[in-house]
C-alpha cells in the first residue's frame, strides 16, 4: 500500500502565494520516507484543481491519500469544503482509500515558529494539553491540541532553527 500526502490549500490570485505550495510539498516529500508520496493542490483560485491533485496521487501509485488542508484554523474551508471536495476527487477511484486530517489548529511546533522568527528561544514544555484560557477541550474545533494529546512528544525539543 502506498500512502500519498495531498497538501491543500486555498489558492490565490497571487501567483507567489501558490507557488509557495509547491515548495512546502517538495519540502514535506524530502522529510517524507521514500515510499511516501507528496502532492499539492488548490481548492480553488489556481491549478491543480484538489480533482488533479487527487488523480496525481494515484497516478504516482498512490492506494491511500491523506489530504492535508494546508489552514490554521477549522474554519468552513477546512471542516466542509475541503473533505467534499476530496470526496468526490476519490469518486473515480473506488479502490483508494483516503482520509482529511484537520487544519494545523493549536501545535507547538506552530508556537515554536513564532518563537523562532521573533528571536526568541522557545522552553521545552509539556504540551500535552488543552491550551485554551477555559481548559474546556474542543473549544477551539477539530484542530484543537486535545485532539492530539497523547500520540505525539511530550516534550517540545526545540529543533527548529530560525
């Protein structure tokens, strides 16, 4: 089974903010072990359509793709046009498997980032947990940390350079 890594984002009119996927996912596939493929698309805005991208996947080999809505928040984007969109790019292929993770949301590796681009070097913390001022899980939707708790580090290493 060869599992492929859609990356989608929105698109632009700017031609630059688009090209920016194409490195981001030539980036993922060089992190990527190589029987992994990486591919990216646009929901809309710009080519390859999220249909293209799909078929790309499984042109390449892919029997599962992974789509990866390239967004911060779970917005309406992320949580409903996105999976529908991806629903019916897998239409064609009845024997691909597929799935949409959620939108980056709340990660330290995210705050480490800003940390990083600010001049400021991040603490290891435990982060592990809900971020929110209310510590009520999920109130920040699917990409919220609780999500994740427990099948990821514990401790953020701070690994990234600036």
């Amino acid at each position: 089974m060869a599992k492929a890594i859609l990356l989608i984002d929105h698109g632009s009119k700017r031609g630059e903010a688009n090209e920016m996927l194409d490195c981001v996912s030539n980036l993922v596939q060089a992190m990527a072990s190589g029987n992994v493929i990486v591919r990216y698309a646009h929901m809309e805005l710009a080519e390859p359509s999220i249909g293209a991208g799909f078929a790309a996947c499984v042109k390449a080999g892919a029997t599962e793709v992974v789509a990866f809505p390239y967004m911060l928040s779970p917005g309406k984007h992320s949580t409903g046009d996105i999976p529908r969109l991806v629903a019916a790019a897998a239409a064609p292929f009845p024997g691909v498997t597929f799935s949409v993770t959620p939108a980056f949301g709340v990660h330290e590796k995210l705050a480490e980032l800003i940390l990083l681009r600010a001049g400021v070097r991040p603490n290891a913390i435990d982060a592990d947990r809900c971020w929110h001022s209310s510590e009520v899980p999920r109130t920040c939707g699917d990409a919220c940390r609780c999500e994740t708790a427990g099948t990821e580090p514990r401790t953020v290493a701070t690994s990234l350079t600036a």
